[in-house]
C-alpha cells in the first residue's frame, strides 16, 4: 500500500513539475537519423545556435541511420513526458507508429528535413513538418545546368549530346527519389541532348561516391561531360574521384583547370555545404543549390517557441501550408 501512494506521489509530483515547466526549462528530444551525414552535421550546429534565443536547450539523439534504434529511442523519449518531440526520421513513410504513439501521449512532435506523407501528418492535430520541397531543389538544379551551358559547350567529344552521370542518395529516401526523377525528367525534355550514362547510387556519403567513382574515371573508354549528385557529398566524392584520375586539375602545378579545359569536368550538387562552397570558390565544383538551413533553424525553433507557449500559429514568420507545413525555399549557388 505505502508502495502504491509513493508511485501515486510521484506521477502527482511529476505531473505538477511538468504543468508548470516554463519553455525557458524545457528540454527537447532532438532525434537525428544518421550524425554522420554532413548536411546534418550542419543542420544539428545551426539548430542549436538558433535555440539559444529562447533558452530551451536540446537533448540529442542519434539513430546511426537505423529505424529499429530511432523507434527504441522515441518509445524510451515517449515515456519521459517531453514537451515536445523534434524527430529527424529514419524512414519518412514509417513514421505513423510514432505519431500514433505521440498523440496517445499528448506530445507534439515537429518533423524535419525528411517530410512524412502528408496524409501521416494531417491525422494528427499536433504534428508539424519543416523542410524544403524536394522537387524545387532538382528544378533550380536543372536551372544550375541551363547557366553552365550558357558558359560552356559541354559536348567536348562533339558527338551531339552530353554524356551524364546523375549521383543517386539514399534507395527510397523521397528526396533521393524525387531529385533524380525530376532531374531525369528536366534533362530528357531539355532542348539540349543529354546522354544518361547511369544513375550511380552512393547513399548521400562523400567516400562512397569517391570509391564507386575512381575506376570509372581511370578507364579511358568511360567519358563523362557532366555529374549530377543529389547532394553535395557526392558531388565532392565525384570531384575526389576526377582528381585522383588526373582530372579537374594541372598534374604538374596542382592548380585548378579553367572550365574551358577538357579535362574539367562539371559537377552540380545540393545543400550548400560550408566545404561545397569552398569548393566552388576552388573552381572545382561549378555550383549547388543551397538550403538554407540557417533560416530552417531560425523557423523550426519559432515553431516550437509557439507550441510550447500556445501562441497563434498564424503569427508565424513562415505560413503554414494545410496548418501543419512550413517550406523553406531552395536557392541557385554558383561562383560569380
């Protein structure tokens, strides 16, 4: 008996500490697929740098890219009552179990960066989603290409069309998806003749791109006039790979090649990393679509300022889409 009015007391005691937690106090479960991914990595610093305006701090989570960890964790996060959940998944279309779950519990929870179906989202009153459009980044990419080809003849063996190589994420990852789809589309409607060489899968990550990569730029009957990476870490893994080829730069010297030179190959990526624009500043990447994710942070943390002290959505700087959706605009990047 005296066990049961000491549990009793306890929950009464944790619930009171709970209601009475100011946003200032709050601690957020900030749960992130895979912290080896670049992009995050510069997501992750943004985010926390972006949270110190309001004083509420993060407790992060790292699902080392795998759904079973990233489910054990928000059932074990669920459990602690938080007052809210900001989750990066995993797999973005097996993510109704924990809105299911959040909701049962009464826990907002805040997506990010890979959107759920929209469907998942709207089945709960108290789950948000901040990103950027997937298909608008493959768009602006396309838009990246169109300058280059202003610039450039890109058909260095002049055989009437560009031989191309797109770099592939993650297999069923939406934005992995959705990027080479709409890229594929863009560049066989094109006026321009484009030759799809392949579309090499390389999951997002910088080595992998660079060792799928090395022996095909070493065999001289491989001729490539144009790279397409779903992402900047790929896109600087393919330019590792032309270098170590005696591509993209003076053999001799070890300076840059100009872009008129045939043995400067033109790669495009996405994100807008810190080390893809100094590599654009190099003269090795050509350009990348940015995403911004200062102003991602900036809207997300907004976001959650609002949840945690039920202030009117509609005062927010971003407008939500459906009442649930904010996305934050893709932008060119290239080296003027």
């Amino acid at each position: 008996m005296k066990r049961k009015l000491m549990l009793l007391l306890m929950f009464t005691l944790s619930g009171i500490l709970s209601a009475c937690q100011t946003p200032g106090d709050a601690v957020i479960p900030l749960m992130i697929y895979d912290q080896d991914d670049l992009f995050m990595q510069t997501f992750e610093a943004s985010l926390l740098e972006a949270s110190q305006a309001y004083g509420y701090t993060f407790d992060v989570y790292d699902a080392n890219g795998s759904q079973l960890i990233q489910n054990n964790q928000f059932k074990d996060i669920v459990a602690e009552n938080p007052p809210l959940i900001l989750i990066n998944p995993v797999d973005r279309v097996g993510v109704y179990p924990l809105i299911e779950l959040a909701e049962q519990a009464g826990i907002p929870l805040v997506f990010f960066n890979r959107e759920p179906l929209r469907e998942d989202i709207l089945s709960s009153p108290d789950t948000y989603y901040v990103g950027s459009e997937a298909s608008q980044s493959a768009r602006i990419q396309y838009e990246l290409i169109e300058m280059l080809l202003e610039e450039l003849a890109l058909d260095v063996n002049q055989d009437g069309s560009i031989q191309t190589l797109i770099l592939k994420g993650q297999p069923g990852h939406q934005d992995a998806e959705i990027r080479t789809d709409v890229i594929q589309t863009l560049l066989m409607s094109s006026e321009h003749a484009f030759d799809l060489l392949d579309v090499e899968v390389a999951y997002f990550d910088r080595q992998e791109a660079t060792g799928r990569l090395l022996q095909r730029f070493t065999d001289e009957t491989f001729h490539v006039e144009l790279i397409v990476s779903n992402n900047d870490a790929m896109a600087l893994g393919a330019i590792d790979a032309l270098v170590q080829s005696g591509l993209m730069v003076n053999p001799e010297t070890g300076d840059v090649l100009d872009r008129s030179a045939e043995n400067w190959v033109p790669v495009v990526g996405i994100d807008g990393l810190d080390v893809a624009i100094d590599s654009i500043d190099r003269g090795l990447l050509y350009g990348t679509v940015f995403h911004n994710t200062d102003l991602m942070s900036d809207v997300i943390t907004e976001l959650i300022e609002a949840l945690l002290t039920e202030a009117d959505l509609n005062g927010l700087s971003q407008p939500l889409m459906d009442g649930r959706v904010i996305y934050i605009d893709y932008e060119a990047y290239l080296d003027d």
